[in-house]
C-alpha cells in the first residue's frame, strides 16, 4: 500500500469520525453516528494492519490482541447494565491512557521498530513526554472515577490541608523529570522518565480524589479529553496521522462537552477541578436538625392527580435508571396521551452520572424525540404545568440553588417547584449525590410516593383509568 493510499484511507475514516461526532449531538441521530463511527474506526484498523504488513508481515499479535479485546468487548457490552454505563466509560478511559503509557516505554525501549531514529531526537522525547504523563494521569483519575461512580470508592469529597500546595509541587517535580528525560543522554533517559511516570500516576488519582459525586458528569468529558490528547501526543511520536486526528477530535470534543457541563452547573472548570461540590459530608444533608416532616400518598393517589391533568412535565433521574422503569414511564405517558394529557420529559444536562445519560434511557425505551426537551427548552413551562413528576432525581431540582451560601448556589436547575403540583418518586428521604436536603420535598404542594421506580410507576399504570 502507498504513501499515499494510506493518507486517502485515513482522510476518509477522519471524516467518517467527524461526521460521527456530528450525529452523536441529537438523540435522533446518534445511532447513525455510532454506525459512521464503526465503520471509521474499521477503516483505520483494515489500513494500519495493511500497513504494518507491507513493512513487517508480522500482524499475528495485533489480530490476536484484536481477537481477544474485540471479545472482552463484546461480552462486557451485552452484560452491562444501563446504570452502570457511566463507569464503563470511565474504565474504557483508564484503558487508553494506559495504552499510551505503554506504547510510550515501547517507543523509548526501542525507537527503530517504531521507525523512529536512534537515539530519540528532541521532539520525539517531548511528545513522548506529554503523551506519557497524560496517558498516566487518565489512567489513574480514570481507575478512581470508577471506583466513585460504582460505590467501591466513596463519592463524597477527599480533602486535606495542603492538598492542592502538594498537587502544585508534584506537577513541577514531574515536568522538571520531564525535561531531565528530554535532555539525558541514551544511556541515563530511563530514570527520569519512571519517575516522571511515577508522579503523574500519583497526580491522576490526587485530582480526581477531592471532586465529589454530583461533578462526577464533568469528570467523565474531562478524562475522555485527556484519552484524547494522550492518543494525539503519541501519535505526532510515532508519526501517524490517525492517530492525530482520531486523538484531536477526542480531545478537543471531550473538552468542549466539560464546557458545556461547567456552564450547566454554574461552575468554573478550575474551580471543579481544584475542589470538588457540594456540601462537606453530613453538612446540610440533615436539614441543620430541623424536624420537617412531608406529605406522602400512594401509586393510586399519582394516577389520580395525573389523569386529571391538562399537562403533565416527566423528570427522568438517576433512580429511574437504577430501577430500570423507563420502558413503564413510556407506557404510562402514553395511557395518559390517550386520556388527552400533554406530556412531555425534562432533561436536565447533568441528571444521572454522566452527560447524555436520561437521554439514552428514553430513546431505548423508544420515547419520541419530540416528546424530550432539553432544560433550557422546557423550563418556562414549568410554571402552566398541571403536574411536575420527579422520578429518582434529586439534585437537578433543588431549589437551594437558587440560594445565596447553599454550596450549589448558581446550578441552574429544572424549576420543577413551580407547577402547581409536584409529585416525587423517591426510594427515601435520602440526600442527593451532592449530600444536600431538597426543600421541595417539603412544600405544601408536593406528594411524595415512596417505592422501587419501576414498582411505582407499574401500579400508576395500572391505576390510570
């Protein structure tokens, strides 16, 4: 295969990704995406096995690496679980930035079966460098984001006095064994070079230790965007273009969605990096010892208030999807739709534990599209509701938000307290994701029914004449 055979195939898996990324920005077009995707990604493999056979014949390990991960693939994808999508994110995360960790050290061991001169140049060893520490870091904040959103870590803030003086410190001493690795001679580049790894492992898991439950959306577009620029740091070492580009599109997408995330909780991108949210354990979580009490009615009481409204406004959360009730949400909107109810879903950008994820859980529920909305779409419409049914969500419609000292003072929420009744569907009187009390759950004209999701929403189905 040509040089420039290559350079066409690659062009055209780039575009494939491109336009992939394209169709992953709607709901009703995001299965297309996945297909161009798939098929860029198919492209890219087919010409780079192409490739190293034209200059080596040796592919045996790759296909066999590609035999073995394509099944890991296969049977981790049918197992997994909808609520558990979002730490499967994380771990696929932690896997390509140790992948650009190892190839890195397979590029230093040995330059020349990379096609790389011997010794490394200058900037070879500086792209090796970057691709190196960001691989490290992503592997790392990956391994504890996991850990977070699958409860084996406890999601709640880990601080300390001197915590980010430390991280500070650490960062120099990495880039100063950085340019030690950069300048060293053949001989004496591995020591700085484990140690500059070494570091950058440790730097991974103090970032993502003091950043609580409730960021843990934005930290999953981060670390998809440090995966990125890991991959296109070792592409520029071993100088190809797929990789470049394919790490790029990741990286520069990834941090544009952890933009857009920021910027749908009122926070700064430093600020959530450097700090974590919410409130300190136990802070506020209590009410401050004040003794509310609530107003609480059954699946029957729902169906009733429900199927003599005019409108009715859904709001999908985490607890919807740990139940797994989205396909009996569907069928109770649409015996309401045939008893002339107007509903429609709210989608607040940060709801469950990852950005997109109630999206997800409607459309494999078959949900219209047009029955969906968007918070900024569909917030002024709160207040001509009928009725505001909250499933399982809990922080995205907390009215101390709107407060000046509460610590997610600023989010921008679903304003699901100004319908004229608001119906919660709650397992407890727990707290949310970032430890904090919801006061909506104690007004006047709230009804809380208490039950599995799914259970409720069956037996309001039942109940809807």
């Amino acid at each position: 295969m040509s040089a420039n055979q290559v350079a066409l195939w690659y062009l055209v898996a780039s575009i494939c990704f491109i336009l992939a990324l394209k169709g992953l920005s709607h709901p009703s077009t995001a299965r297309r995406g996945n297909l161009l995707g798939i098929v860029g990604m198919v492209i890219a493999v087919v010409v780079t096995l192409a490739l190293v056979y034209s200059h080596t014949k040796n592919v045996g390990m790759i296909l066999a690496g590609i035999v073995v991960g394509g099944a890991i693939g296969v049977v981790v994808a049918r197992r997994v679980q909808m609520t558990q999508m979002p730490e499967l994110v994380a771990a696929f995360h932690s896997l390509v930035g140790m992948a650009a960790v190892l190839i890195a050290i397979s590029a230093i061991h040995d330059p020349a079966a990379f096609g790389l001169p011997v010794p490394l140049p200058s900037g070879n060893r500086l792209e090796l460098f970057i691709g190196t520490f960001i691989g490290a870091i992503t592997f790392s904040g990956s391994v504890i984001a996991f850990g977070k959103l699958s409860g084996k870590i406890r999601s709640a803030p880990v601080v300390f006095a001197g915590q980010h003086w430390l991280n500070l410190v650490l960062a120099l001493v990495m880039i100063g064994f950085g340019i030690m690795f950069f300048l060293a001679g053949d001989e004496s580049k591995w020591l700085p070079y484990i140690v500059m790894t070494a570091i950058a492992f440790v730097l991974g898991v103090l970032i993502i230790i003091p950043i609580g439950g409730a960021d843990m959306p934005v930290v999953i577009s981060m670390l998809n965007s440090y995966s990125g620029w890991a991959a296109a740091g070792i592409g520029f070492s071993l100088n190809n273009p797929m990789l470049i580009i394919a790490g790029s599109l990741v990286g520069s997408s990834g941090a544009i969605l952890s933009y857009i995330m920021c910027k749908a909780m009122n926070r700064s991108f430093v600020n959530v990096i450097l700090g974590g949210f919410g409130a300190e354990p136990g802070a506020a979580a209590a009410g401050g010892g004040e003794k509310k009490t609530v107003k609480s009615g059954s699946a029957d009481d729902a169906a009733f208030v429900m199927g003599n409204a005019e409108s009715v406004i859904i709001v999908p959360g985490y607890g919807l999807a740990v139940a797994r009730a989205q396909h009996a949400v569907k069928e109770m909107a649409t015996k309401l739709r045939e008893k002339g109810v107007n509903v429609r879903y709210a989608i607040h950008p940060v709801a469950g534990r990852m950005p997109g994820h109630m999206n997800v859980l409607l459309a494999e529920a078959e949900v219209p599209y047009d029955q969906v909305f968007e918070m900024d779409d569909i917030n002024g419409e709160f207040g001509t509701t009928d009725v505001a049914l909250i499933l399982g969500a809990n922080d995205v419609v907390n009215p101390l938000a709107e407060e000046k000292g509460s610590p997610i003072y600023g989010m921008p929420i679903l304003e699901a307290y100004k319908a004229r009744t608001v119906i919660v569907n709650k397992r407890s009187m727990a707290a949310g994701y970032a430890g904090l009390d919801n006061p909506l759950f104690y007004m006047d004209k709230t009804m809380m029914v208490f039950g599995d999701a799914k259970k409720v929403v069956e037996d309001i189905v039942k109940a809807i004449d």
